[in-house]
C-alpha cells in the first residue's frame, strides 16, 4: 500500500488514509491467513465448515423474519 502525503495534510490523517487503505485492501487479513501453511484439504475442510455456518446463520435469519 502506498498513500502520498498531500500538501498541508498532516501526519494524523495521512496515517488514518494509510490504515484505512490497508483495511479496504484486506492486507491485514491476508498477512494473517498466510502465517501459517494450511494444506489444501485443510483449506477445503475449513470452507465447507465456513459454509455450514454461513447457512445455518441464514437459516436462522429467515427464521427470524417471519
């Protein structure tokens, strides 16, 4: 990520621009997942239990409004 200072900007908001450029880039998020090595039939078995709780969570939500 790179984020130029602007003329008579100061180095508060030029770090908030930075953070928030890092946060909408997912880097943060992408340094973390790649800490670590994960096999692929890990990463598979972790999709498909994020899956299994993303529709029980819709499930529930469609519950919920009627």
């Amino acid at each position: 990520m790179t984020v130029k200072l602007r003329p008579g900007e100061s180095q508060e908001s030029l770090l908030k621009r930075f953070r928030h450029e890092v946060t909408k880039g997912r880097v943060l998020s992408d340094v973390r997942r790649r800490r670590w090595f994960v096999s692929k039939s890990e990463q598979r078995r972790m999709a498909k239990r994020k899956g299994i709780r993303r529709a029980r969570k819709r499930q529930r939500q469609s519950t919920r409004r009627e």
